[in-house]
C-alpha cells in the first residue's frame, strides 16, 4: 500500500520531465526567432548595404552591383549640395536640440513643485511625444496656414495675410521646422529631466541648507550635477533624432522651399527612391551619416563616463 | 559658542503632539544628549532648534536671539545627519569645502581650513574619494569635517553613530567626546542609545511620547530617575521595580518578604501612602548584595556571566516580577537555590503608584 502511493508521484514526475523542456531549449526557443528575423531585416541589410557603398548600383537597373571602390564616397563629399544637407541638418540639430533642453530642463523646474494637478498637467504636456510626426507635420501645416492658420492670426490678429507666410521663406521655414520639432520632442527631454530631479533626494537640499547655500549655489552644485546624466542622456537621444531627421520635413515642407529645409536625410531619400535610384551613391551617403552619428555618441558617452565616475 | 533658549516650544502633526512644550536651556559649551525611544520627539526637537523643522507654537533663542522662523542657513548652526547626507557627487574634499564655497570664503583659506579639519579627524588620506567608496565610519568622519570647517556656532547631532557597525561606534563615540572636550562647542546630540547618552552627555533630556521626563546629569538619571519611565528605560537591565504594600515603616512584597524603609523616606512615604497603601520600591542591580543575613529571600531563576561579573535573576514569588541583582563573578549559584540579598538604603527609591513620579526623601528637601 505504502510503495504504491509513493511509487505514483515519482511516475508522474517523470513524465512531467519527459513533457517539459530543459531551461536552457526553452530560453533558445523564444530567442531564435528574435535572433533570424533580426538576422535578416538588420545585420543583412547593415552589411549588404556596406558592400553596395562601393559599388554601381541601382535597384531598378536590371544589372548586377560593380565595384568601383571609394568613388561613391568621393562623389558625395565633393559635391556641394550635400555639404549644404549637411550644413541643414546642423543647423536644425542645434537649434531644436538647444531649445528642448533648455525649454524641457526649465519646464522640469517648475513641475518639480507639486500643486494641485501636476500631475494632470505633466501627463498633458506629454501629449504633443505621443503624436507621429507625419500627423503632426501635416496639422502643422494648417496651423501655418497664411490665410487661415492660427499661427499666423497670432502673429498679426488684425490681417493674418500681412504676416510672414511661414513656410515660404528659406529662413523662417527651418525656424518653423525647429518650432514644431521642439513643440514635440521638449515634453520628452522634460519627461528625463524630471525623473532625475525626482531622484535627488531631499537630505541633500536640508544639508545644503545647513551648509548656508543659496538658491542658486545649490542649483549649480547639487541640481545641476545630479541631473546631469539624465539630461545628457535626454539631448544624446535627440541629437540622434534629429540628425537623422526626416518624417517631420516630409510632412512640411518636403525639404523646400528651394533646398533650405532639406536635412541629410531628405537628400538620402531623394538619392535612393526618386530620379535615378542611385543605391549604391545612397548607401555610401548613409554609411556618412552613420558614421557621423557614432562620432557624436562617443564624445556624448564619453562625457557621460566622466561625469559619472572619474 | 553659544547658549540654545527652547521657550514653550512644541511642534503637532495634525492635531498629534510630535513634541509637547518643553522649555530647556543650553548652557555654552554644554554636551547635551535627548535621549528616548523611537518617536519620542527627539529628533523632530533637533530638526527645530536647526530650523529644518517648523515649530508649532514657542520661541528658539540662540545666544539670546530669536531665531525661530530664521531659515537653517541662518542660525550659525551645523546638522550631522544620521545617514551622512554627503553629496555623492562631490570627493571628500569638496565636500568638506561645499560650506566655505557656499559662503564665498577666498580659495587660499578654503584650501586651508579644509587641510585642517582633515588633518584634526586624521582623514587627509581620504580627501580624493568619493562618499560612495567609503565605509560608514569614514562616511561619517566627513560629515563632522564638514560641519567642523564652518566653525559653526553650536553642533547638533542626530544618531550620527546610528547607522555604523557596533564596532566602530565605539571607536567614533570616543572620537566625537574628544571633539567635544578640545574645541568644547555647544553640541545637541540624538540618540536612543542610553549607552551613548551616558557615555557622552554633561547633561541628558529623556523623552518619551513627545513629553520630556527628565532632565539631568547622567548620575541624576540613573540615580534618581524622576518617574518609572526613565527608570525602566536607563540602564540595562532597568531598574528593579516592586510593587509592594506600605504600612508602619515596612514595605512588604507577600508573605514574608519585607523591606524597612529606610528612616531619609519615612515622612514621604507616610505622606503619600496616607499612612498605608500601595508603593513601588525601585533599586538598580548593584544596589543588592547577595548575603546570608540579607532581609529578602529569593530562588534563584536564572544566572548568567557577563563577563567582570554575574548577573542573578531571582524570583520573589508571589507574583512579583524577576529582579536582576549583580554578583560576584566568582560564585556559583544553582537554578533554584534559595539566596537572601539586601539593598543598600542610600540606592533604593520609592515610587508612587498612581502618578508614576519618584517621591523625594523629607530629610533632603529640609536641608
């Protein structure tokens, strides 16, 4: 009696081992998949496409790619309209980057405080992140509107038609470029700022007090400092973002007028999907990009690092 | 140097008392411990005399100043926190230097000051690292260099050693009391550790549920605590208390458990009992010896060497509590064995049932 009722437990534990698979095959079962799709839509691409940077190619060409070495590169970078995308993209970079930090950083300050509805009023500013930018390219580009844009109404409510057409003029084009870049993204670096304000914690700002800091001491030798990994974090993402910014300009102004808006990106796309096709010349100019892009992160990180340990 | 004035000061959560009103004054110069429980009041009491707490009603003066709604930056005071509050990002030495900074003192005498105080707690090997790197006691080694730079007009302390290893607490007791006797600043110091508050204090506040019960010299404390609560909470273990019943000069715990009053007490005693009633008799562990022709008998419950001596636990029998008595450490005495011990008359205390309060002795308040 006793051998039977301890003999049925062991049976069925072994064949519950028989059903179920080691560990070790089941973290492998639910990885595989992941590692071959990731296998095919990215590590393929990453490496074909390295070799199609120093080759003749184009997509709709029905002609196997030739090799002609560093021409692609030496093309690109001699020629003075993607030195001016370049230039574009810069001057975009900075100018949005500059404002979100600043703009999301002091806007973090403020709602640091808690009253009554910061909450509500956080998750509110959050808002504008949560868009895709070609929606928002697109009502953006009503909100600009000369004859019945809001924008416009504001800058001048008695003739709206009388005030700069926003997307006409090369220089106000970018501008309004940055203004609705940073209308969207500075919730995002306000969103970082203010979890890394969140985590200082409060003894530091009572010792401080005690050490007879004022005001501003403290905000430059403890806030500052603390935050700082955080914020650097936030403007790293963005500068990445907006180097390689491309769906936003699509949606106002497609790059115009004339080429004052057309980032790198844009002129990839050009290069890649209209006119000619020129995959291989594409490829090579997005290989620049990258590299570009793994440049700033490194002095980014390395910055970082710093601040960090030493 | 300064003096710390407490008028009527209190401080209510809600409508809960964190502190009741209390008045206590600070002499220069003096080391004064609150000592109490957890909850007690203590350390909201400190956090007000340094302003990082408002009071509820009452007056803080500072060298005769009214300080009680000036900001901590304002009060000449330094604060060394339980958990070291250093700035994790700055090295030791910044950290030292962050007060001075603060003030705008010139790099050249920063540069000095800070060499100094590193030098005086002999941590100048530390002055690179980062809080992070650190143990406990060097942790906290900084913190009372940082408050120490300032040369701030009184210290206040709040269970610095409570987050160290046993250890080195007592290595940083020692410490902090030879900071104290060298540059003899006033210093109000934190602590539930009545080890501590012994060890270090001139005079001890001991609090209990936001009411200050008594204040004193350690010896007055231990000695002649004011009410069973500091009696049962100062010392370890606390002092012994009986619950006995009075009648013509003789207390008796049941049966023939007897204890003459000694003659200093009589007239208080008679006063509160009416002439007879109920009355605690309170005595510390050394103020019994084991002695063949001792007036109490006891079993002997339990013992246990603590090393210089023995602690006896003996039970009186009807119904009253275990008493803790000292006793040599050479004698050996068995579980049940029957032992009479007597209590010297100038360390047994009398307590009134009712009100929890010490009587005082007649003969004393004639002089």
């Amino acid at each position: 009696m006793t051998a039977l009722t301890q003999a049925a437990p062991t049976q069925a534990k072994q064949r519950a081992q028989r059903r179920h698979m080691s560990d070790g095959a089941l973290v492998r079962l639910f990885i595989f998949p992941t590692l071959i799709i990731l296998i095919l839509w990215n590590v393929f691409p990453l490496f074909y496409s390295l070799y199609l940077s120093f080759t003749r190619y184009s997509v709709i060409a029905n002609r196997a790619p030739e090799w002609i070495g560093f021409s692609n590169y030496t093309a690109i970078l001699s020629r003075p309209t993607f030195w001016q995308s370049f230039a574009t993209t810069g001057v975009y970079a900075l100018l949005s980057v500059g404002l979100q930090t600043v703009l999301g950083f002091s806007l973090a300050m403020l709602l640091r405080q808690k009253f009554k509805g910061s909450g509500f009023i956080t998750t509110l500013t959050l808002i504008p992140m949560m868009l895709s930018p070609v929606v928002v390219g697109m009502f953006w580009k009503l909100i600009y509107n000369p004859s019945y844009g809001i924008f416009n109404f504001l800058l001048n409510p008695t003739n709206p038609r009388l005030a700069t057409d926003m997307l006409a003029n090369p220089v106000s084009a970018m501008l309004a470029v940055v203004i609705v870049d940073v209308w969207m993204w500075t919730p995002f670096v306000m969103l970082l700022c203010l979890s890394g304000l969140n985590a200082i914690p409060d003894y530091l700002y009572e010792a401080a007090a005690i050490d007879r800091a004022s005001a501003w001491f403290q905000f430059r030798r403890i806030t500052l400092p603390q935050v700082a990994p955080l914020l650097l974090i936030a403007v790293l993402f963005r500068t990445i973002e907006a180097i390689k910014a491309f769906d936003l300009m699509m949606g106002l102004t497609g790059g115009g007028p004339g080429k004052s808006t057309e980032t790198v990106s844009i002129a990839l796309y050009r290069l890649a999907f209209s006119g000619q096709f020129n995959t291989g010349q594409a490829s090579a100019l997005a290989y620049i990009v990258l590299i570009i892009i793994i440049c700033i992160s490194n002095v980014y990180i390395r910055y970082l690092n710093k601040l960090r340990g030493e | 140097m300064a003096t710390i004035t407490l008028q009527q000061v209190e401080k209510k959560f809600g409508s809960a008392y964190a502190v009741q009103p209390m008045d206590l004054t600070i002499q220069d110069g003096e080391f004064v411990v609150l000592l109490g429980p957890s909850g007690c009041g203590k350390t909201t009491t400190l956090r007000m005399i340094s302003g990082l707490e408002a009071v509820t009603s009452g007056k803080i003066l500072l060298n005769g100043r009214d300080v009680t709604w000036l900001h901590p930056s304002e009060r000449d005071i330094a604060f060394v926190f339980q958990f070291f509050a250093l700035y994790p990002h700055l090295t030791a030495r910044e950290n030292v230097a962050f007060p001075l900074q603060a003030q705008s003192v010139p790099r050249d005498e920063v540069t000095k000051r800070v060499n100094e105080v590193l030098k005086l707690l002999q941590i100048e090997h530390l002055a690179n690292s980062r809080p992070a790197a650190l143990s406990g006691g060097d942790q906290q080694r900084i913190a009372l260099a940082r408050a120490l730079v300032r040369r701030p007009s009184a210290f206040l302390m709040d269970e610095p050693l409570g987050a160290l290893d046993a250890e080195f607490r007592e290595t940083m007791r020692a410490e902090i009391k030879r900071l104290h006797l060298s540059i003899n600043a006033t210093t109000v110091y934190v602590t539930h550790d009545q080890v501590e508050a012994m060890a270090m204090s001139d005079r001890i506040v001991v609090m209990s549920a936001a009411v200050v019960q008594q204040v004193g010299t350690p010896a007055e404390v231990y000695y002649d605590p004011a009410n069973l609560f500091v009696a049962r909470f100062i010392g370890s273990p606390g002092m012994n208390l009986l619950k006995g019943r009075y009648s013509e000069g003789v207390v008796s715990f049941g049966g023939s458990k007897r204890l003459p009053v000694p003659a200093a007490w009589r007239a208080a005693v008679d006063q509160v009992t009416q002439g007879g009633g109920e009355l605690i008799v309170g005595f510390r562990p050394e103020a019994a010896s084991v002695r063949a022709d001792g007036e109490l008998e006891a079993t002997v419950y339990a013992s246990d060497l603590h090393g210089g001596f023995s602690m006896l636990h003996l039970d009186l029998g009807h119904e009253n509590p275990i008493v803790h008595v000292r006793a040599s450490r050479q004698e050996i005495y068995p579980i049940d064995a029957l032992v009479r011990f007597s209590l010297d008359p100038n360390m047994v205390r009398f307590f009134d049932p009712r009100t929890e309060k010490a009587l005082q002795p007649v003969a004393e308040v004639a002089l």
